[in-house]
C-alpha cells in the first residue's frame, strides 16, 4: 500500500488550491474526487461565470461571515484576495471588478478558472483520481488507512477535508465530508440552507414571476422585530423571490421561519421619501387628470405588476386619475412604499447556493485548519461552519482555507 505525505479529498475550490499548495512544497499528493471531473460546483457558480472573489478590505470579510468572522483571519490574511488575484493572473488569467467589488473572469466563463487550477495541479505534479469516495479514515500508529470502496485503500500522513456541503448535490456534495469528521469525533452544527430563494404564499405570485426590481429595499418583520436590508435587486419566481438581495439576507430568514411565519414589505422606491413620493403623485395626477389609472402606474411599477397593485388597492384600472381619492392615493403611497408578502419557508437545503452549518469551528486550529480533535485532519471550504452573502465571500473562504490547510499539512511534515 503507497504511502502519501498527504490525501485532499474534494476536488472543489478549497480542496484543489489545497492540493496546490501542499505539492508547491514538494509533498506527494493525491487529490481524490468521488466526480469524473475537477470542480463540477465551481463550474456552475456565479451564474457559470465564477464569482472568485471581492476586492473588500480583511476587516469587511471577516464581518461578512458574522459574529465568528474572527476564525478566518489567519486563512484571509494568509492567502488574502490580493494573491488569489495574482494567483490566477500569473497563469494569463485576465479579471474585472464589477459591482460591489465583485470579481470575474473577463471570459465570464468558469471553466477559466478551472483550466488554469488544473493547469497548477499538474505543474506540482499531484496525482488526480477520480471517481473515487472516501468511505472511512482509520487512525494508525503514525499515518491513515483511507477506505475508498471495493477492496481499495491508501495510506496517507496527513487527511485534508474539502467535501463541501450537501447543496446541489448532483455536483457530488452529499454530506459524505460530515459523516466522516463526526465519526472521528467531531460536532457538526445544524445544516441550513445559505443563499436561497424564499416562497411566499400569495397565490397571485406565480402572476410576477420572471420580473425584476431594480434598487428596492426589503422590510422583515416578525413579532416585534424586523430585519431591513440594504438596497439591491429581487426577482419574482413561480413560488415566491429570489435574486441578490434576497439571497443575501435569506441566512437570517431561514433561522427566523423555524419558529414562525414572516412579513415582508417591499419598498419599491426606497430613493424617495413619503412626501416626495406623495408629490410626485400629486403632480403626476394633475398632469394626466384624464389618463387612466392603470396607465398612470406604468410612471412608477413594470407593467405586469400593475394588474395586481391594482386589485390589492381596489381600484378599477379604468378609474380617470382626477377621479381617484385622497384615501386612494394615499393607498397608493403606502402600497409603492409598502408592497407586502408573507414568507412562510424557503427552498430546501438542496437548491441552496451554499450550505450554512458543519464542522465546529471550536474543534479547527484557525492557524493551520489542523482538527484539534484528531491530529493530523485539516478542513477546508464549505465542510466548516460559516455562512457569508453572494460576492466572492464563499469562494474567497474555499481558496484561504484550503491554502492555509495544504501548507499546514505540508510544514508540519517537515
């Protein structure tokens, strides 16, 4: 049986740039992936365009990944967003910087970032086997017996964890990675979905579905809290919202609806203010007094909404603007301020962008990634408990983490 410095197992982003690192080094290394192919979710992130990482400060990742951000300090400012950058341009790898300091490839295409990865692994000569699973991780006296099914096993030193989670698994992450690092004694927290579309239960929804708002701002409210987010794009679905700026604040929402239903309120002009809105109006109406009403509201909603903003206000889409109310219009100014839906769950873990929960970061060396449970087992990516917005945060996360983990495992080989 061969014996390996160190096995990655999980051919994502985490687990390749993992094995990268290690085999820069000058370790043998195997990376072992239960797919036919490198980083089958990666491929599909971004909208397949790959959103690598954000040109953000250390301080602002680490508040976007919560009151826990602190844990990826060392991995960010190991391997900070500046040297991924340079990482994949010394390979000819051109980015751009687009909104909210998001980063691309300037093809738009993942599998770019794919190329120039494996372009690496085979530079620092790591072994790829594919379709291959990691079934058990036996601890010996001073290495590991990995099972992989069917009478096949490896010794390695050193176990790198990069499985992922259990979102979309058809791209190969089931939860395999959870099972194991439970059966070696770790605590995995509560897995929830991260980056999901929310369902509401308005039956007139599937009506709205495939329009955009454009910079609106969302108001949850349960009990006598509510949630405000910032300002940003939503996009109506068959069975309730997604886009952006619902993913980004879906982690909070999800925790909420264990417990309960939620409100939410839709500004759909949060630039202006109740007596700016109120004027426009004011205006809008003495200056088309004979226009119809639901002609008058294409000034202000896409024009597939105006057939529900009407009913929800009941007023006859025919009513001549100088014929609506004070009543109505302030109806009206509430409703553009106001637009409400009642979110009752989300899509289920599977059709999440990331999985929020794992291993416990208590139980993770944040200087190496090294298990403080089982000497020798390092974790990278998505396996570990943490759950950031859309922006490059994930994938930034995957990248750190799986290079502090490859050059940990490494060092401490020495």
């Amino acid at each position: 049986m061969k014996l390996y410095d160190i096995t990655v197992v999980g051919a994502g982003p985490a687990g390749m740039m993992a094995a990268i690192r290690a085999g820069q080094l000058g370790k043998n290394v195997i990376l072992i992936e239960r797919n036919d192919t490198l980083g089958k979710k990666l491929k599909i992130t971004g909208s397949s365009r790959c959103n690598i990482t954000n040109t953000a400060s250390l301080d602002e990742f680490m508040e976007k990944f919560g009151k826990n951000g602190a844990f990826f300090r060392s991995a960010f400012a190991t391997f900070s967003n500046r040297r991924l950058m340079s990482f994949f341009k010394d390979r000819g790898l051109k980015l751009k910087v687009e909104e909210n300091g998001r980063v691309f490839p300037v093809t738009d295409k993942s599998r770019s970032v794919i190329m120039v990865l494996k372009d690496y692994l085979s530079e620092n000569k790591v072994k790829r086997d594919y379709n291959t699973r990691l079934i058990k991780i036996k601890k010996k006296k001073d290495y590991f017996s990995l099972d992989l099914g069917n009478d096949n096993h490896i010794a390695t030193k050193k176990v790198i964890l990069a499985t992922g989670g259990v979102s979309y698994p058809s791209t190969g992450s089931t939860g395999d990675g959870f099972e194991i690092a439970k059966k070696l004694g770790h605590k995995i927290t509560p897995l929830k979905p991260g980056l999901v579309p929310l369902k509401a239960s308005e039956t007139w929804i599937k009506e709205l579905q495939g329009i955009t708002l454009q910079n609106v701002r969302l108001t949850f409210k349960y009990g006598k809290k509510k949630i405000i987010s910032d300002k940003g794009n939503l996009i109506f679905t068959h069975y309730g919202i997604s886009g952006p700026l619902v993913l980004d604040i879906s982690n909070e929402i999800v925790s909420i609806l264990k417990n309960e239903t939620v409100s939410l309120f839709i500004d759909l002009k949060p630039e202006m203010t109740f007596p700016e809105i109120e004027e426009k109006l004011l205006s809008e109406f003495e200056n088309r007094s004979k226009t119809e009403f639901k002609n008058l509201m294409k000034l202000f909603i896409p024009n597939r909404m105006i057939p529900i903003f009407t009913e929800l206000l009941g007023i006859d889409p025919k009513k001549k603007a100088n014929q609506v109310t004070k009543g109505e219009r302030n109806s009206i100014l509430n409703l553009l301020k106001a637009f409400p839906l009642t979110i009752t769950d989300s899509l289920s873990i599977d059709k999440a962008m990331v999985t929020c929960g794992g291993v416990l970061k208590k139980e993770i060396n944040p200087q190496t990634m090294e298990s403080k449970i089982v000497s020798g087992i390092y974790f990278a990516g998505e396996i570990i408990d943490f759950c950031a917005p859309s922006g490059g945060y994930n994938l930034q996360e995957a990248f750190s983490t799986g290079y502090l983990a490859g050059e940990s495992a490494a060092e401490n080989l020495d």
